[in-house]
C-alpha cells in the first residue's frame, strides 16, 4: 500500500515549524500509526537524512507516550484508540495521511512530534496522590470496599496521560483528566482523608495552564482508556464540595 505522508517537521521550540511531504511504497493494514512513522524513519536513515523525533514506549495501549495528531484529530480517526493501535486499514492505498503533534497551548512543541506533556504531571505532583502510615501493610480485608465502588474507582484509574483529551478539546480543556484522577482517589478509603485538599491543589493547578470545560465531550471521543464524561463533573463536584465545607475539610 502506498500512502504519501505529510508530517510535522521542527527542530526545537523556536523553531516555526513546517510539513514535509514523503511517501512510504511498502505500507500494510495492519501497521500501526508508530510503525509506519517507523517505516518512514527507516528510508530517511537509509538515504541518510534525519529521522522525525516521536515518542513511544510499550505499543500496547497502555503508556500514552506515543500520541499525535493524525489527519486533525488526536491519535487517529478510530475513537478511543491510541496511536500505536491505530491501524492503517483506515486508509487505502494512494491517500494521504497527515501527521503532527498533538495540539494545545499548554503541550510546547520540543522537536517534530514531541511535546512537553509536563502540565500534566504538574498536575498530579500538586494532589494526585495519597498518604498512608508506613510499616507493616494491614490486612487486605481490614478496611471492607464494596465491589461496585471498587470497579467505578478502577474504571476512574485508567487514564493513561495521554493528553488527548486536552488536544481535543475546542477550549484545551483538561477536566476529563483531572476529574478521573479526582474521582478514582476520592471513592477510596485511601484517599478520602485528603480529599477537600487534593480537589483544591489539583484545580488549582488546572487552572494555571489549561482552558474552562463547555462539556463539547470531544474529549471522551478520543480518550484511549474510555473515560466517561462524568469525570468532567467530578471536578465541579470537588470543587463546590470544598466551597460547602471550607477548611473542615
């Protein structure tokens, strides 16, 4: 199959950036998205040009590292799918395909497809955790879970940190992130203690680098790890629960 790709070059965040165009002759269906960037990289190298700079790390749909944007929108055309499962039966042969990094004010482009994904983690780093008396772990049955609950955190938990839902969203919103993680660690015995002071950090901190949430739900249509829309909730939720409460929280 052949396919001719028109992907984002830039060599460092000053830089402004431009397409270059390339064709891949010996594309399958059943390639991924990487593996054809891995493809194209090979011929530049072969030919002794410099390869386009991407992330990647398992390839299985669980990292989040190897997001782009494919043909405007994030990851790709099949929903909730990453990068590296997005497969190339999407197109036929002689389309083009369109490659750039994924786009938000708040992702800086370092070099061809990479971004500094580090407001994310900026994120997570002000409440995205939980404290716990050290030594001895108590035993599993100790404090009881109820099942459900148990299931609803785990689904919460799954978000990788892609980012794609903030490069989808009109608005670079990040609330389907932060309300997974918000959701997931105050369902918890766990993470109950700190509840109204990690809701306070972690918004507080959303708010420095990303835009206000208009419930588009562009963001779930892309979320790798099916995060439903009601994360976005959960951060008003927290929010006017911390207003309520005030500091006996």
């Amino acid at each position: 199959m052949r396919l001719t790709l028109e992907v984002w070059r830039q060599t460092d965040p000053a830089d402004a950036g431009r397409f270059e165009t390339h064709v891949v002759d010996d594309a399958t269906p059943e390639m991924s998205v990487v593996e054809l960037l891995d493809r194209l990289n090979e011929s530049l190298v072969e030919d002794g040009r410099e390869p386009f700079a991407f992330e990647s790390d398992c390839r299985e749909g669980i990292c989040g590292a190897c997001g782009v944007t494919v043909d405007d929108r994030p990851h790709g055309p099949q929903p909730n799918t990453p990068s590296c499962h997005q497969r190339l039966s999407s197109w036929t042969d002689g389309q083009t395909v369109r490659i750039e990094p994924l786009r938000s004010g708040a992702y800086p482009v370092v070099r061809d497809l990479v971004v500094d994904r580090s407001a994310l983690d900026r994120i997570v780093q002000a409440g995205g955790h939980v404290a716990i008396q050290a030594g001895t772990a108590p035993d599993a049955d100790t404090t009881p879970v109820d099942h459900a609950l148990a299931e609803m955190a785990l689904d919460f938990a799954a978000c990788i940190g892609c980012g794609a839902c903030v490069a989808a969203c009109p608005n670079g919103a990040a609330h389907l992130f932060v309300g997974s993680k918000l959701t997931h660690l105050a369902s918890l015995p766990g993470g109950r203690e700190e509840r109204g002071k990690r809701a306070r950090a972690m918004i507080a901190e959303m708010e420095q680098d990303f835009g206000p949430c208009s419930s588009f739900g562009e963001c779930a249509d892309v979320c790798p790890a099916g995060i439903p829309l009601a994360a976005i909730a959960a951060v008003n939720r927290e929010r006017m629960r911390v207003v309520l409460r005030g500091k006996n929280d």
